[in-house]
C-alpha cells in the first residue's frame, strides 16, 4: 500500500533462542487451516447493503468443537460445517451457537459435536453486511456524473485487516488460500475481482430486477488483505504487455478503469504499468502469474493507492491524468506510484509477509524497486537524486526522532499495524535496501531477490530468509551487516576525528567515530550503545581511475585508508552519492575547502553529495551541533547551481528555518532575502512560459525557482502571477499555463486584500468543484486555499468547507488543513488557532473518519506540525491527557490518544526540535546576516 508497541526479534530471525513472539500475537486459534474460499457477495445499490456467503475449505489439524474466524460490522445470519468421517460418510453441523466478539473483531461458531482431527472440512457462513463510506471493507464512493446524478462505485480497502469487514475468514497474512469469487450485480454494471471473468449469467432476481452473475477464475495462492472486488459504471483503456523474460511469460492484458467519462485520462498509466510488468518480469525473472492487470481509479480512498493481486486500486489523481497539461510532477508522482504497486505483485503478493511485524519486507522493497522501475523507463527524470531528497531525507528526518521505531517491530494486535504504515517502514526500509544494493552491487543484490522470490512463492517469509539468499548471492554475512540497521532504532552520525596523509604510499588514514544521531542534540550514553555496520563508500578526486572506495566501518572508532594523492585539485568525501543511510561530520577544515570546491569546482560533487552537504548542514544545525552559519554559507557557495534537486535542497532548508523562525520577523526577512538572492536572477533567466522544447528538468526548475521567488516575497513575482491569475480567471486560459497555476492561485490568495479576498478566494474554489479540473490540479488546489489573507475566509474554510464532502471529501480532508498550517499569510495568529480548532473538532473528526487511528493521527499532525514554542507542546500533551475532562472524558481520550500515540510523540517531538533549533540557532542566523 502507497502509507505501537515493540520488542526486539534479533533472537527470533537469526535462530537464537527466544521465546516465540507470536505468543503474545492477538491471532486465530492455529488448530484449523484454510485452503480455500468460495465468495459469494449481492450488492444492493439502493440500500447500500450486500448479502453473502461464504464457503471456506479447511484442514483440522486439532480436533475442536469451535470455529473461530474473523468478522467486523457484518450481520452472521447462520453457519454450519460439513466434513467426511468414517468410510465416506458425510457429517454436517449446524452451529449451535454464533459469537461476536467486537474488540476481537472475531466470530465463534460453537457446535454439538467434536470436530476430529485431520479431516478436511467446509466451513458455511451466510452473512450480509453494510456498503459503508469509511474507505475501508467494501465501501462505497459517491460521485456525481456528467449530468449532475448522485452515483455509487463500490469497491473494496482490506489491507491491513478489512477483509472481515467484507466476509468471514482468517484475515492473517500467514493463512494464504485460494479465491473463487462470484458477485452478483445490475446488468449494466461492470464487476471486477482478482481473476479474469469466466462466466456471466443475465437473469432477473426476486425482487424484479435484471442482475448478472459474474464468476472469476480461481486465484493463486494468496493472503485475505490482498482480495479485491469492484462494482461500478465503468469505462476502460486497454493494452498488452510483452514481457520478453523469463521464457515462460506470456502475454498480459492491462486495463485502466474510471467512472464514465474520465478514462481516457488513464492512458499515461496504462503505458507505465504495461512496460513496468514487463521490466519487473525480467528483473525477478518470473513471469507475473496472472492473465491480466487491471488498475482502477477510485473516487474515495484512504491511502494513495494498494496493490491488490490483479486489481490494483488507486486515489484518482495517481492514477488519472491528461498527459499534454498535467504537469510534471504530476506524470512523475502516477509512474512512482505504479512502480510501488507492482512491485508488490512479485514482493509482497507472490511472497508475503509472514506477520505484520516484517511489513517493511513489503514496503521498503517495494518502495525501493518503485525507483529502479521508474528509473529504467524514464532515465532522463534522474529519479534517484529525488530518492535522495525525498525517500531518504524523509527516512533520515523521522529516524533521527527519539521516538522513532526500529525497521521490524513487533506488531501483538490487528489495532496497532496501522501505526506502523509510516516512514520507518516505508522510507528507511527503502533507503536500507537501496544502501545494500549499492554496497553488494545491481546485479549481486538482485540475483539474490530472485532466488528468493522463486524459494518462497506463494509463501511466507521472514527478514531472514531474505538475508539469507543475499548470503549466498554475495558471500557476505547479510544478517550481520543489516541487523542492527533494521533491529534498531536509529542511525549513525560518522564524525571525521583526524585525518593523515602518506605521501610515500599515497594514501590517506582518516580517524572516524559513530555515535547515534539525534535530532534533539541531547543523546544520553544509554542511547549511545549501537555499533552499526556502516557501508562507507569514499569518493576523491581519483574516483574516475581508481572507482569509489568501499568498506564496512564496524567500531565506535576506527580508521580507513584509501588511494591518495596531495595535487592542487585533491579532495575526499565520505557516503558518495548519498547511498548510506547515515549523515557526516567533516573537520572544520575540510568543510571550508567543501566550501571552496563548491564554489569553483561545483561539479566535482556529485548531485547526490550535494544534496546530502545540505541535509546534513541543517540537520547538525537543528541538533546544535554546528551553525546555521554552516548551511547558509554552503547555500552561498552553490550560487552557480543548476541541478533541480541541489535547488529543491536549498529551498527547502531556506523555507523550513523561515518557517520556523515565524515569531522572528527580522530572520524572516532575512531568510526570505536568501531565497531572492539565490532564486530570483533564476526566474529572469528562465521566464514563466514552457515552450515545446523544454526538456524535463527545464521545467521543474522553471516552476521551483517561481515558487522559491513567490514563497519569499519577490515584489516582481508577486505581481506577475497576480497579473496572470486575473486574466486567467477573467477567460484567458493560456495567461496560465498548467505548471504554474497553484504557485499563481497561491500568490492571488495570499497577497489579497480586504476588498478582493472574498472573490479571490471564491474564483480558486469554483476551479476545485469544477468537474471539468483535473484530479492532479485538484488535488494542488485544496492544498493551497488556506494561503488566503483574510480572517473570515479562514473562519469559513475551517468551519464550513472541509466538512462539507461536496467540496472536500474525507480523504482530502487533511489537505487544506495542512495547507493553511504552512501556507497562512500570520502564522503567529493562525497556528495557535489550529490547536483550539483540533481539540475543539476532534469529537466531529473522529466521527468523519469513522474512528480511523491513522486518519485521526494526521488529523492532530496537520493541525500541529508547524506550531512552535513549549507552550504549544504542552497544551497538545494536556489535551491527551484528557486535562480537565471528568473520569469517564479521561477515559475515552487515553483510549483515543492510544490509537496514535506513536505519531502523537513523533509529532510532538518534531515540534520540540523545531523550537529547539530557532532558540539554538537565532543568534548564530542574526550573525551571518549582519555579515
């Protein structure tokens, strides 16, 4: 899917003695089997409801006279068992007593008799249950169509444990069976499943209505969260792909669906999922074992997007789009997506997980290979100095938390998984696998995941068994160099202590440390006890004859040597191309000569070093262990930049400390003439029209350096989008073009005026409920509306919009909340006013979001992240508390609080390092600037 409590397992996974963790798992019973389903489901589009039944094949390894699946918000009407005994007689049950158990979220059927062991048996359960509108089972999306009708497309969410909100079964990931689905839905409806269609029957039903039976091919073997249907007014967009390799591939049908009207926006996906099955069919080098690939884009939906086997669901604006006007991060945002997703179809689908606490196995990798797929199929997008920016400066970010979480944890009840779909297990899990991958080498690392993938498919896997394929592709010890970067929680800060250069051998010895890295600065020696690991990859400026240098730096302190010479142009670098999941310190004399080369020599680093010089500048500065000074000079030095993702970089640390220096008005200004002074000679060279000819990085810098120049304040800027935007709105479409519409609608929002916020503010949100707009732009749009400079628009996006899902649906929600935290013209007065609305709205949010922790997690985030000053952090701790509230309020807050609580601290840990930095750092920015 495209987004607790733990214990160690280091004992479990390498085979040492523990005791066994699943022990404390809140799970099935183990004495009963499934091997396989027969699915039966009657939506009902008027009542919203669905009727079923459900017959589940399974083996009894324990003689019982209980069966216990799992079930949540379904209606059990009866259920029984039938199993042979005894020269061939048959013996069936009825269930003499049916149990729910809601906080279990199982069902137990009791019967007369014992139920012997090592029959096989099946399991009889007829049930219906209700099309619900939380994105999650079998939910439904409302729409309306191009003539203004209010419709329904059903479709289904079951990751991590929502296919017992669609039907009864053993809802673990371990539990694999086979699927034979039959849905029965209006005759003009199309329905979708795993598996290709191999039968339709029309006839009319008791109620008088003409309905078609619709049944699916058996699927292979898989896990129930991977299980997806679909029912709708649906049009489709078709190719084939040809994978080449491995021989025994054949021929894959690929759909795009949409609701009526919208498909033809699916063709940019159709050809990216199409030659990424292929690439991926020759990277694992086995055949993607299904006859064909649907992906439907889905109008309500929770997350970004998941990949069910064979029916890969999405959120609209990953999936659809026009590709002569979306922009380029938009077409950028739908290929990365797809990559994730199919990925999954071999790493995670064909091998799974054997339990929730190895969920990083799925994601990380997946996350991981998404990059090398988008790489192959668009290398001129550069897509892995993006990596670099995004996926590892996120993983890096959260991991350098105090209350950050190892890669595997241990995950006890269905309640806590989602806390764990979060950047740990997404973004570290990536940026591990991508460190190791470059250490062993593409084709090592790869060897090795294929012949893991051909060991365990259609099985389960731990971490283990993945080191150990990587064992014998490489001839390392994986499970040693990899276990404490993914046992524990955290990463290294390498120091250099001293360096020593031998002219007779021409070498250079340089003295380095680890210690663990924190965000807060304030590490206390308990939390100083791991030595990882470390893949130090060195660059010099002999690299291109000699190669990096690589070796494993495995001390709390310790030396390395490498090929050396003292020439005029000599330098050295630690982590080449940001392949290390750790950050550096240099001596103080080798930064300033950093310093020096990236002002005459820039391209002597390469993007990736460049853009990790300036992470790890800031992030020093944020634990106070260097200057701002250090980040702004480097900023100086690049003034010949030219790389988008360097410029993304600089403008990204320019805003955070601006945004963090809110209660500063004089640093602000400061900060925003920085910006102008790198960006704005930019946009004069560049201009604001795209002509043909521009290649894609041509582009992106276009729109950033605007958006830097607009974000900053530029008089000029400023005036040139507004003038734009007032002619784009009054009809003159190409005033605009479609990369700089939401940096232009921004600036008209945020520089507007008394007399015109109203209608400003209305033009913005008349483009967002056009039908007419796409997903993308929409999607931009809702984030930006709180940008508008006026108290009473504000009030009424806050109090009316968000909450109504005409305008912003719940899966939106979060994005004009977000929006307004860090995009509001006086945050000084809007973000303390965020934390009274939140704890004022939480009762409401959490009805909206139908009790979902994950959503109610970012509910606090986005109403919190950009807050600054101790005040702020205690009056949220308060609040969770439950401060105030009688015993039954304190009650039920704590038991709220509990289903976020990880992201709660995350969140106000974050806020406190943010605060921690603008007090640390203050004097040190007020210094540079008077310079």
């Amino acid at each position: 899917m495209c987004l607790c409590h733990h214990q160690q397992l280091a004992d479990v996974q390498t085979g040492g003695p523990n005791t066994d963790p699943a022990a404390s798992r809140d799970i099935l019973p183990s004495n009963i089997v499934p091997s396989n389903y027969a699915v039966w489901l009657e939506p009902d589009f008027e009542t919203l409801t669905f009727a079923g039944t459900v017959d589940i094949r399974v083996e009894i390894v324990a003689e019982t006279t209980t069966v216990v699946l799992n079930a949540k918000e379904l209606k059990i009407h009866n259920a029984s068992i039938t199993y042979s005994i005894e020269q061939g007689s048959v013996r069936r049950q009825e269930a003499k007593e049916i149990t729910l158990d809601t906080e279990k979220e199982t069902v137990t059927f009791t019967f007369l008799e014992v139920i012997p062991t090592g029959v096989s048996a099946d399991i009889q359960v007829s049930f219906s249950g209700v099309h619900n509108d939380k994105m999650a089972g079998f939910y439904r999306s409302t729409y309306n169509d191009a003539e203004g009708n209010k419709k329904y497309l059903l479709s289904t969410q079951f990751e991590s444990t929502d296919a017992r909100q669609c039907f009864p079964c053993f809802d673990e990931p371990a539990l694999k069976a086979t699927f034979d689905s039959t849905l029965v839905v209006p005759v003009e409806y199309t329905a979708l499943s795993n598996m290709n269609v191999i039968s339709t029957v029309e006839f009319e039903n008791t109620a008088g209505k003409k309905v078609k039976e619709v049944k699916f091919a058996r699927t292979p073997i898989m896990s129930t969260y991977l299980v997806a249907y679909a029912v709708g007014d649906l049009e489709y967009v078709e190719t084939t792909a040809q994978p080449t390799l491995p021989l025994d591939s054949g021929p894959i049908t690929v759909r795009v669906y949409a609701i009526r009207g919208q498909v033809e926006q699916g063709k940019f996906a159709l050809d990216v999922g199409a030659k990424t099955l292929e690439f991926f069919s020759k990277y694992f080098n086995i055949a993607y074992p299904l006859p064909k690939l649907d992906m439907l884009a889905v109008p309500d939906f929770a997350a970004g997007a998941m990949e069910n086997y064979g029916l890969v669901t999405y959120r609209s604006a990953l999936l659809l789009c026009n590709p002569e006007t979306a922009t380029t991060k938009a077409k950028a945002d739908i290929a990365s997506v797809v990559g994730h997703e199919l990925a999954h179809q071999w790493f995670g689908n064909l091998v799974t997980m054997s339990w929730w606490n190895d969920l990083w196995l799925n994601e990380g990798f997946a996350t991981f290979v998404g990059w090398l797929s988008t790489d192959y199929l668009f290398p001129e997008w550069k897509v892995w100095t993006r990596f670099v920016v995004e996926d590892l400066g996120g993983g890096l970010g959260m991991d350098g938390l105090r209350s950050s979480h190892p890669v595997e944890v241990e995950v006890n009840s269905a309640k806590d998984i989602m806390q764990i779909f979060d950047g740990i297990s997404y973004l570290k899990g990536a940026s591990a696998i991508r460190m190791l991958n470059e250490f062993l080498g593409g084709d090592i690392f790869m060897n090795g995941v294929r012949t893991y993938l051909q060991e365990f498919k259609y099985k389960n896997t731990v971490t283990a068994d993945l080191w150990r394929h990587l064992s014998a592709s490489s001839g390392l010890d994986i499970a040693s160099l990899m276990k404490n970067w993914i046992q524990e929680t955290g990463y290294p800060l390498i120091s250099v202590e001293a360096e020593s250069y031998n002219d007779e051998e021409k070498t250079l010895t340089v003295t380095l440390s680890q210690t663990r890295f924190l965000a807060s600065g304030d590490l206390k020696p308990e939390e100083d006890t791991v030595v990882w690991n470390v893949p130090i990859t060195v660059a010099t400026h002999l690299t291109g004859k000699t190669g990096p240098v690589k070796q494993i730096f495995a001390e709390k302190q310790g030396t390395i040597t490498f090929p050396y010479d003292a020439s005029t142009d000599a330098f050295w670098k630690l982590n080449a191309g940001a392949t290390g999941f750790y950050r550096v310190k240099y001596l103080d004399a080798q930064v300033a000569s950093i310093g020096r080369i990236l002002q005459t020599r820039l391209n002597d680093f390469g993007v990736g070093d460049r853009v990790q010089f300036l992470s790890d500048a800031f992030q020093l500065a944020k634990a106070n262990i260097a200057s701002a000074a250090l980040l702004l000079n480097m900023i100086n030095s690049m003034e010949s930049e030219t790389d988008y993702s360097v410029l993304q970089q600089i403008s990204t640390s320019i805003g955070s400390l601006r945004n963090y220096s809110y209660r500063d008005a004089d640093i602000q200004e400061a900060l925003r003439a920085v910006g102008r002074k790198v960006f704005s000679p930019k946009v004069v060279a560049l201009g604001y029209e795209f002509p043909e000819s521009d290649d894609h990085f041509t582009r992106l810098n276009r729109v950033l350096a605007i958006t830097t120049c607009e974000r900053n304040r530029d008089v000029n800027v400023v005036a040139e989008l507004r003038s734009r935007f007032d002619r784009f709105i009054g009809g003159e479409k190409e005033a605009l073009h479609p990369e700089i519409r939401i940096v232009a609608f921004r600036a008209a929002l945020s520089n507007a005026t008394p007399e015109n916020a109203k209608a400003t503010f209305d033009s913005v949100l008349a483009i967002l409920v056009d039908p007419q707009t796409e997903e993308g732009e929409k999607e931009e749009i809702r984030g930006i509306l709180g940008a508008i400079n006026s108290a009473e628009q504000i009030d009424r996006l806050l109090n009316e919009i968000v909450w109504d899902s005409s305008i912003i649906r719940p899966q939106d929600f979060f994005s004009p909340v977000g929006g307004l935290a860090q995009n509001c013209t006086e945050p000084e007065i809007v973000r303390p006013l965020l934390i009274q609305w939140f704890k004022t709205n939480f009762n409401r949010a959490k009805e909206l979001f139908g009790g979902n922790v994950m959503f109610l997690g970012i509910f606090a985030t986005v109403c919190v992240f950009t807050s600054i000053g101790e005040e702020a952090i205690e009056e949220i701790r308060a609040w969770a508390r439950g401060d105030g509230l009688d015993e039954e309020g304190v009650a039920a807050r704590v038991k709220d609080v509990a289903g976020f609580k990880r992201r709660l601290d995350q969140l106000l840990e974050g806020v406190q390092n943010n605060t921690n930095l603008i007090n640390a750092q203050r004097e040190n920015i007020r210094s540079w600037v008077a310079l």
